[in-house]
C-alpha cells in the first residue's frame, strides 16, 4: 500500500470516529460553545446521559414531539442528581409533550433544577400533555425548581394533571426566580397545591411579570389561580383562568404564608369553593412568623363572584378595566408620563391590563438626554429620570449608557437597573460623575444594590455618595451591585455607605463572580454570613475565568456573624485578592472574621490591613480568620498590624508592628512593584514617599488626587507631570484624529468639557472629578475656584501656540 493510501485511510477512519462520537446536533456544552438541540433525539439524549447534566444547552429548531414517546428515563434531572447547567430556548418551541403515568413524582421536561448560576430561558411549549395520575410535584417544563431562574417561558394550551404540587409550568419553586412567563393550560390536582403558573413559592422564590388565564381545579386545599401557596415574592402578575377548590382557595393565590408578599397584581377569574374563599387570596395565616404584604393589588368582585379576600382591593370590572384606576394606585403603564417604567399596557380595545411583554409591536424605547445606546453612542444620563428610565425596562439591559452630570436621586424612589431574570449586560460609565442619596429598601428580597444583577457587563467609574441600602433579610447586598456573576466593575467607589442585609453584603459588592480592580468603599456595613467592606463574597463559577479583586481598598467599619472581613467576607472557589488593603474596623459576633478577609479558600497575595478586629470566638485574626473553608486557601506576601489589629494571630500573612507597616522595606523586600521599583513587571501598584508617616498607598490613589509625585502634596509640578504623560503620547485621547496625542488633543478635551460626551481615562475621570488643584487662573470675576474654565484657558495657550 503507498503512503498516500495509509494517509487517507488514516484520515476516513479519524472522520468516521469523529462522526460517531459527536453528541447532540453540535457544540460541547462550554458556555460560550453549547450543544445544539434539533430533534427529538438530541431532546431526549439529555435525559439519558446525567453526565451532562451541567452542561449548556441551545435550542436550534422548533421541535415536535408529537410521534415520541416520553417515559421517566427521559427527564432532566433527579433528587440526586440535579440539573445546573443552561438551556436557551433561544425563541423556538416545543410542540405536542405528552407523559402520561400512574403515579411518578417529579414530571416535567426538567425533573429536578438546582443551582445558583441555572438559567432556562426562551422556550414555548405549544399543547402539552401531562397525566401523573398519583404524581406529585408537577409542571409542564419543570417539576422542582430551586435556586435557578425560569425566563421567557410559556405553555400555550394542553393540560397538566396530578396529585398534588401541580403547576403550569412548575411544579414547585424553592428559592427559584420566574420571569415573564404565562401559561393558558388547564391544571387539575386530585387533593392540594394546585396553581395555574406554579403549585408553590417558598423560602423567598420571586414570581414576576407573568400571567396565567387557564383554568385551575383542586378536591383539598390550597388552590389558586397563579399560586396554590405562597411564601416568596409575587409582583406585577395576574390570573384570569376559573378556580375551583375545597378550602384555601383565591383568584390569584389561595393561602399565604410567612414572608409573603404580593405587589402590584390583579385576578379576575371566578372563584368558588368551601371554606376560606377570596377574589384575590383564599387565606392568609396571621402568625408571629407571618410578616408579608399584600399591596396596591385587586380583584374583580362581578366576576369572581366573590365579594371578600384575605388580601387585595376589590374592584368592579368597569373599574378593572379603566387603566387609570390602577396608575392612580401607582402602577407604571406604558406611556404613563408619571413614571418612568414600561411594566403594564392597556391591550388594543381594552380590557384588563397586559404585561408590556403581550404588545404587538413592542411599546417604543424610552427616551434620554442623547445617544442611541450603542457603545459608540451611548445614552446620555444628565437627569434622575434619566436614570431611573433603565431599571424596570427589560429591554435596556443590554444597551450602553454614560453619566454626563452629577445626579442627586434624593427625592426619587429608584427603581434597581437588572435582576435575575433580565440582568445588566452592557456598559455603564459613570464618568467620573457624583450619584448621590441613592436609597433602598427592602425585605426578604436578594440582589439588592444601585444594579442588581449584573452578568457580563462593564460597570467603570461610578461615584456613589451616601448610598443607603437597607435589605432587611435580603442576600446579596451591595451599594453598587447586589450580585456580579460575571464581567467587570473598575474605577468605581463608594463613601459615606451604609449597606446592610442577611448573608453576602458588602460595601459595594454583595457577591461578585467577576473582576473589581481600582475600588474603594468608606462603609459601614452590617450582616449575618459573608460581610465585608468591599465586597460580601468573592466566588466563581470556574478556575477561568476566576473571581478577581484588585488594587482595591475599604475603610469604614464591617460588622457580622460569621465570615466577616474588613475587605471581604468570604473568598472562596476561584477566588483572588491582589494587591489590596482595608483600614476598616471589624467586629465579629461568632467565628471566622479578620481586617481583610473573613474566610478564606481561595488566593490572597500582595495585601494588607489595619483595622482592629474584635470580639468572635473563633477563627479571628490580624489578616484571615479562618484559611481552609471549602479549599485549602493559600496567602502569600501580606501583613497585618499587629497593634491596631488588636491581633497577634492570624490563620496565614505576616504580623508586623505600626513601625514596620510604615517601612517601605518591609514590603520592598517581600516583592511588591512600588512607583519606581522593578518588581513584578514594572507596574508601579504601590506609592511611599517616606518612611514612618504611612501605610503603602496604591498608586491610583495619588492619581485621583492630582497628586503624582513624590513628595506628597498637590501643586502646579503635578500639573505639568501629568501634561508630560500627554505629550509623550502615553494617553490614548487623539480627539482630532491626526494620529498623534498632543496639546492640541488637550485643548479639545478641555473646551468640549460642558459639550459633547468624551471618554476619560479612567485616573483621569476620577481625578477630574474633584476639580484638579492647581491654579485659579479663570479672569472673570476671579472666581476663586480652580475649575474646567481654568484648565480650558491654560489648553488655549497651548492650541494657539502661546
């Protein structure tokens, strides 16, 4: 045989094995490379193969699963081994689900999801059909959801039926998020828990903008027209579909329980049954422990045929379907010009509202001070409303904004930009600009900050002063961002915060699975679990990308019960702290707390703290307080204070006296890159001008200040420093596109200051922004005031060759 014979036979054998082995219709199941699900087989191959079960998943075509057969071995998911990957339905649907069974529990397409990071979105199943026959825990799509979120789902027609913890389109939610759904299917349960979107919400799981019109039966308790139970979140939903039950029974949920609360929705559907009937809500338990709100919610007494509900405003229809009677309770409609959100619409020819989502076509995009939010041409946010036009408006989640003045959200009630089921994914740049009195409160609520949640996006120099957050309860807490699964957060700071919350608050962060660099928080910051001055926890979700912090600092003071840290709370799974400090004082009321971080199993390097620690039982320390939760974490290069600690011990770093800590040697000779030092590339992260007057400083820290150079202090050389940055071209700004930077770039920066938006360097926005102290040299009316008008007259000299 030739040698070119052997190679081909090589090469056809390698492309059938290949062809053999290749799963699903494509991809490999990585989050940016998903498998493809085009068939009916790609569908059930999921349910077969559990190793896949924490992979990602894209649909590609709509299918039908008419002529399949759907047995239990088909489901996604078990009790013991649960979903958590993604699947994007990415707009397709599936059509004709049929499963019909005696008695199995947990039926649905997704047996059983669980996880923090799990997200289902974009999916319609058209007409399905679920028997369970003594089955419980029942939905359409999913049976048991916990943790995940559920977004742009729908059941459009068909039934579902079972014992007990029947839904829609869930079975039940424990902790889960469910976003924009609707269901019109008909649900039926043989005894309890029965509703036409979800049977059950518990332990703080969030229903919100979804609707439900088919219609509900149940022969016990608990049976409702969106909800059988309830102990999470409902806000701005509504059910329209016949409910008929036993006892506990209500046009929108029959029985609520704990910390239940109900916002902004509406039933309208006939409601009958036994004992404990209402228009709204069947029952709602009063008890020590029952502490929920039913509120600017109503229901129509013609009819329900009911004229009492445990919850709720009752209403007749001509009031229902007069949108103005609901936007005189506050309720924010499209075009409504009181307020600056697109929740409800009135549908074409009246009637009952529609969530904005039920328009064809969509209402128009709200409108701002400029821009057209693409990254080259952000939106311009010169006022409050401006502002507060992103928050509950899904569709500017992924648009691109920039501050162009100071905001001052003092008399405004602010509606957070992102949550779980539509998070932030764009860019916001703060401009160096000041968002002042921004305030929030809120109970048993989680991702809680000025963003809530934030997933692939850049959030850069933002100012927040006197931010005041109060989450009650509520995890995931922080005055910036409540929780940050992914991308990245720079130049950012907040002073004068006070934040506080359940478990993973921090002063900026509550939770961040992204990258901070170049922050800084003055806090006071308060809550249970994972308590820290910048950020409350630091966790990814893999070894790339990593949860990194750095060249960050805290001030302030941090108070917890456990995992409580001056910097951060705790550091766990892929998560990295470089090249940071927290002066912040401590206080512990249990175990593991420390001036940087509480708990630590992740990488700690190159970082210090001062603050005093006090009070706890166990794991406390000068630096890390406990340094083996999860993983084996690892500390190297850090120091703490042993005499403004209060601390001798320290569960990793290296104890040093006040004198010591003020020594540039100490830290010189453990390799850390000072201004003017050759360590570690050459980055200049850390400034000390003179021994025995301060701590090591991070070199932005003096840039923000205006001041460059050793020695400390502001004046005109800084000025002609910096200037000397920009003539040698070391700053990227070529604002008239000659392909060189220069002063005549700097006169036009300077002069287009009140004009046209500019990018700043990102030192120079925050420096900027506090006006530069160097020369008042403005001649009208000798102002006394160094400002743009000084620095725009010193860079005409310049441009006109003076």
């Amino acid at each position: 045989m030739s040698k070119n014979a052997v190679c081909c036979t090589v090469i056809v054998i390698c492309l059938f094995t290949a062809a053999c082995f290749a799963k699903y219709s494509g991809g490999t199941g990585e989050p940016n490379a998903p498998y493809l699900i085009a068939t009916p087989n790609d569908l059930n191959s999921i349910g077969l193969d559990s190793n896949d079960w924490d992979k990602h998943f894209k649909m590609v075509e709509d299918i039908d699963l008419a002529d399949f057969t759907w047995t239990a071995s088909n489901r996604i998911g078990n009790p013991d081994n649960r979903f958590s990957g993604t699947f994007d339905g990415d707009g397709h649907e599936i059509l004709n689900f049929s499963y019909t069974s005696t008695g199995t529990n947990y039926i649905g397409i997704f047996a059983w999801v669980d996880g923090l990071n799990v997200e289902i979105k974009d999916l319609t199943l058209i007409d399905p059909n679920v028997e369970a026959g003594e089955g419980s825990c029942v939905g359409a799509l999913v049976a048991s959801l916990e943790l995940g979120t559920l977004t742009n789902c729908r059941v459009l027609g068909g039934s579902v039926s079972g014992k007990e913890l029947i839904g829609g389109i869930v079975g039940s939610n424990w902790f889960g998020h469910i976003f924009n759904c609707y269901t019109s299917c008909s649900v039926v349960g043989t005894i309890d828990t029965v509703g036409g979107l979800v049977s059950s919400n518990k332990y703080g799981g969030t229903i919100l903008s979804c609707g439900a019109t088919g219609s509900v039966s149940g022969d016990r308790y608990q049976v409702g027209g969106l909800l059988g139970y309830n102990n999470g979140t409902i806000s701005n939903c509504y059910a329209t579909g016949t409910v008929t039950g036993y006892c506990y029974v209500g046009g929108l949920v029959g029985y609520i329980t704990g910390v239940s609360n109900i916002f902004d929705s509406y039933s309208t559907g006939n409601v009958s049954g036994d004992k404990e009937v209402g228009g709204l809500v069947g029952y709602k338990q009063d008890s020590p422990d029952t502490s929920g709100t039913v509120y600017k919610s109503f229901w129509d007494k013609d009819t329900s045929g009911q004229t009492t509900s445990a919850g709720g405003i009752g209403k007749t229809t001509a009031q229902m379907q007069d949108p103005n009677m609901f936007i005189a309770a506050g309720w924010e409609f499209v075009g409504d010009c009181d307020g600056p959100s697109d929740i409800w619409a009135e549908p074409p020819g009246g009637g009952y509202p529609i969530l904005w989502w039920q328009l064809s076509p969509l209402p128009p995009l709200p409108a701002f001070s400029g821009g057209t939010g693409e990254l080259s041409d952000p939106y311009r946010i010169a006022t409050p409303n401006d502002l507060n036009r992103i928050g509950h408006n899904p569709r500017m989640m992924k648009s691109h904004f920039v501050l162009t003045n100071n905001i001052d959200l003092s008399d405004t009630e602010f509606f957070i930009i992102g949550h779980r089921g539509v998070s932030f994914s764009g860019v916001f740049d703060g401009n160096g600009r000041d968002v002042s009195n921004f305030t929030y409160s809120s109970n048993y609520l989680d991702c809680i900050g000025f963003f809530g949640y934030v997933k692939g996006a850049e959030v850069k120099n933002v100012r927040l002063i006197d931010p005041n957050i109060d989450a009650g309860t509520g995890c995931r807490v922080g005055s910036l961002v409540g929780h940050l699964r992914s991308g990245r957060i720079s130049y950012c700071c907040a002073q004068g915060a006070e934040v506080s919350g359940e478990d993973d608050v921090g002063g900026l962060t509550g939770y961040n699975g992204g990258q901070i660099s170049n922050c800084y928080t003055v806090a006071a910051v308060v809550g249970l679990i994972g308590v820290g001055g910048l950020v409350g926890h630091n966790q990814a979700e893999s070894v790339i990308p990593r949860a990194e912090i750095s060249k960050c600092c805290s001030a302030g003071n941090v108070q917890g019960s456990v995992g409580t840290g001056g910097l951060v709370g705790q550091n766990t799974y892929y998560g990295d702290i470089f090249y940071c400090y927290s002066t912040a004082g401590v206080t512990n009321t249990w175990k593991d707390s420390a001036g940087l971080a509480g708990r630590n199993g992740g990488n700690i390097e190159y970082c210090y703290a001062t603050g005093s620690v006090s009070n706890g039982y166990d794991g406390i320390g000068g630096l890390v307080g406990k340094n083996r939760y999860v993983n084996e974490g690892t500390v190297s290069d850090s120091f703490w204070d042993t005499q403004t600690s209060g601390q001798l011990t320290s569960d990793g770093g290296t104890p040093k006296t006040t004198a010591e800590m003020q020594t540039k040697s100490t830290f010189a000779d453990a390799g850390w890159d000072f201004v003017g030092g050759t360590a570690n590339g050459y980055e200049d992260i850390w400034r000390m001008c003179v021994d025995g007057v301060n701590y090591p400083k991070l070199s932005w820290e003096f840039l923000e200040y205006g001041d460059l150079i050793c020695p400390d202090g502001v004046d005109f050389i800084d000025y002609f420093v910096l200037a000397n940055e920009w003539r040698l071209e070391r700053l990227e700004q070529d604002y008239n596109s000659d392909g060189r930077v220069n002063f005549k770039d700097w006169a036009i920066f300077a002069n287009n200051w009140e004009g046209s938006y500019i990018e700043l360097p990102p030192f120079l926005a925050c420096w900027l922004a506090r006006s530069a102290r160097i020369a008042d040299i403005a001649p009208i009316g000798g102002d006394d005031f160094v400002d743009w008008q000084d620095l725009a007259i010193q860079a005409a000299h310049w441009l006109d060759e003076k």
